[in-house]
C-alpha cells in the first residue's frame, strides 16, 4: 500500500459506518486539539493509520495551504479539499507527523472551514517495510467530524464511535496530556496505580516496567492528589503509553473499546503491581 493510497483508504472503511451526532451537543475545542485527540485511536488499536480532511465549502483550496510536513502524504482532491494521509507503523503513535500537522492547521483554521480527523486499521502498517497488521480489531475505526466556528474553535459535532460529549471531553483530556507534556495529575495514589497497571499491560505501550520505574515517579501533592513526573526527557517518546493508561483507565465501560491481549513481558499481574506500588509509593 502506498502512502497516497492511505487516507482514501481509511475514509473508504469508514464510509460503511457514518460518524453520528455527538450527544449532549458538539465539543467546541481550539483546532490545536487535533493533536490530542489524533491519539484516541491508537490508544483503542495499535495498527491504525490515519487521514485528515480540511475543505472551506464554497471556496475550494487552488494548492495545499500549508507546507510538506514530513512522513505524512496531502493532496488537493477534485472538489478542493486538502486530504492528508499518515501512516503508522504499530508500535508507536506518529506523532511525529501527527502534532505538526494539527499546528499546521490550526494556523490555517478559518470560519466555516470543515475539518475531519479519521483512523483505521487497514491490515497493513508501514514501517522500513509494509508489514502486516499484528492485530485486526475494529476498535481504532473512528471519525471525528466538525466545522470552525465564528470563534474559531473546532465545533466537533459528529463522531464515530457514537459518544456523549461528556465521554469525549473526558477522552481528549488524556491525549491533550500527551500533546501538552502533561500535568499527569492523578486524584490519588489507587488511581496512580491503575494508571500505570494499565500502561504497563497494554501490548500498544512497548515499555520495560522495571526501567519504568526509574524515570517516572508519583510526586504527592503535585496538583490534586499527585502527578506523574518524568526524571529524563529521552523517555518522552513513551509519553504516549502514560496517556493510554489514563485513557483506559478513565474510560473504562465507556463507548470507546480496546482489546487486551496476553501480557507481553516476563511479568505477572502480582509482579507488576508490586512495581507500580514501588514507583507511585
């Protein structure tokens, strides 16, 4: 599969299951939360690939508004839309090419301009070579449509999987963290140590809990309750496991679905919490 092929691809898949109205009305954020929320499916399914989509109804683009940004494939579409395909490799999220793409539009963002965020796990993902996908749930399908208002917030109206508004608020909080560099903050120690079970058992989180547990602590009293801190920026690209943690943490029994697979390390349930109690205290 080539790189142009891959968001008329993911947009193909998903046409079969419109987005559908976000309850409890739209989610008004600033267009910069493409970032944060482009992690939502990765953290349901590791081998997405994604695609965005930006057009100005009645004002069709005449070239790309905005400059090649790297590992990511954008083309004008007959109509006049800028379609944007980036590829994922099923281990780490693209972030890359993801979180300059989301600054990129939302230094375009202008009333009226459409803007689509969409995910798929199309079989493949593409690493030195295309491989194929290690696992193939449905659970990282999902579209996220919406319109920049008079304001200039992204007005996210409809989504797939259908979700309450509370639900993606609550969503979007745990990928901003990621996009932001946090504040990882916990309500408690229990909580903290749900987290970071849930990070550490997640086949999409690739880390060493033992080395985890050097870089990363639980400082009580940082905010309400407590935050996680990184000692070493060189872990930042394992960021986006804590983000996960939170993620199924939080939303657990929600409309958002993942699927655990067998643990991945040497580790027991028993030996991973007895870790995680070590490095939250």
């Amino acid at each position: 599969m080539k790189q142009s092929e891959i968001a008329p691809r993911v947009f193909e898949k998903l046409a079969a299951t419109p987005a559908v109205q976000l309850r409890e009305g739209a989610l008004c954020v600033p267009p910069s939360d493409l970032a944060g929320l482009s992690l939502l499916p990765w953290f349901c399914e590791g081998c997405v690939q994604w695609a965005v989509r930006v057009a100005i109804p009645g004002q069709p683009f005449r070239k790309l508004p905005f400059a090649k940004i790297k590992h990511t494939h954008a083309v004008l579409t007959p109509d006049g839309a800028a379609l944007i395909g980036i590829p994922g490799d099923g281990c780490d999220p693209s972030i890359w090419a993801l979180f300059p793409l989301a600054e990129a539009i939302a230094g375009i963002a202008v009333p009226g301009m459409t803007l689509e965020l969409a995910a798929a796990n199309l079989g493949t993902v593409k690493r030195d070579w295309e491989v194929k996908a290690e696992t193939k749930t449905t659970d990282g399908d999902q579209h996220y449509v919406g319109v920049i208002d008079d304001e200039g917030q992204w007005k996210i109206e409809r989504t797939l999987p259908a979700l309450e508004r509370t639900e993606l608020e609550k969503a979007l909080n745990c990928g901003r963290m990621v996009a932001q560099k946090g504040p990882w903050n916990a309500a408690d120690n229990d909580e903290a140590v749900a987290i970071a079970v849930e990070w550490f058992i997640s086949r999409e989180a690739n880390i060493n809990p033992l080395a985890a547990r050097y870089f990363f602590k639980f400082e009580s009293g940082s905010g309400p309750g407590g935050a996680f801190v990184c000692s070493d920026p060189k872990m930042d690209n394992k960021l986006p496991g804590l983000g996960l943690g939170f993620f199924r943490q939080r939303l657990r029994g929600s409309n958002f679905h993942w699927t655990v697979g067998p643990l991945m390390g040497p580790h027991t349930m028993p030996e991973l919490e007895k870790i995680t109690r070590e490095m939250v205290g």
